[in-house]
C-alpha cells in the first residue's frame, strides 16, 4: 500500500468521521433546545395558571371581605328585614362605589333573598324586585338550601 492510497484511505476515514460526528451533536443539540423550548413552554404555562389563580383568589377574598363588612352593618341588616330598597341602596351604595373604584372587574352586587326574591341589584337599582323561580338559578338555590358560602362563576 503506497502513502498515497494511505493518505486517501485516512482522510476518507476523518472525513466520515467529521460527518459522523457533526450530524451525533447536531441531532443532540437540536435535542436538547427542544427539550429547552418544551421546558420553557410549560413553565410558562405554569406561571400563567399560577398568576391567574393568584389574581382570581385574591379577587375572592377582597368580595367576600366586602360581603362580609356590608352584611356585619346592623343598619344595612335592619334595611333588609324590613325590605326597605331605598334604604338598603343609600346604605350599601358608598361601599359598591369603592369597591368598583379599587377594582374594575367589580361590576354588580346583586342581593337575593332566602325566598328566592331579587331584592335589589345595587348596579342597576331601577331594574325591579322579582320572585326568581326555583332552579331558574342554580347557585342560588344551593346556597340558600345549605345556608353557606358558595364561590362559583354566575354570568347573570
């Protein structure tokens, strides 16, 4: 065998070598940033469900806290027993108003009574009473069956 057909031999056998090479670490490369983009997807993913939750939680406690400061009121109370609309609605306005100032997704404070009777709606207050039949509303019907707070989603 001359050194020439050695020489030939050598550097076919690098030159495959090199190929061989180069497309291994290219499959591992391109491998490894899918596997990069896909953690990145789903951490993203992740995070945006987190500040969703955050937000929605947050958003929960603040309407029930103002719930819970409305409805503490032994005046606002004594306008419900007596069924005094008028009154109600000039009692509760301050806090509906301050409540849509802090948060502008808080749209409507809707008091509906244990028989099922629609009080009022403090964000449309000439909208008139009326008797909500039973099952018409299903979250009204289960909180006033079980007498406890329940947190749902209502699109009206």
């Amino acid at each position: 065998m001359t050194y020439t057909k050695i020489k030939i031999i050598s550097s076919s056998f690098f030159v495959v070598f090199v190929l061989f090479m180069f497309l291994f670490f290219r499959n591992y490369i391109l491998e490894k940033q899918k596997n990069s983009v896909d953690a990145n997807i789903l951490n993203t993913k992740q995070y945006i469900k987190k500040s969703i939750d955050f937000i929605i939680s947050e958003k929960q406690r603040h309407y029930i806290e103002l719930s819970n400061i409305i409805f503490s009121n032994k005046k606002i109370l004594k306008t419900l027993e007596n069924k005094d609309r008028e009154g109600f609605y000039q009692l509760v306005k301050n806090y509906y108003d301050r409540a849509r100032k802090r948060d502008e997704d808080f749209w409507g404070l809707h008091v509906i009574l244990p028989d099922n009777f629609s009080f009022i709606r403090v964000h449309k207050p000439q909208v008139a009473d009326k008797l909500l039949p039973k099952g018409k509303k299903p979250l009204i019907d289960k909180v006033n069956h079980s007498h406890q707070q329940v947190i749902s989603f209502d699109s009206g």
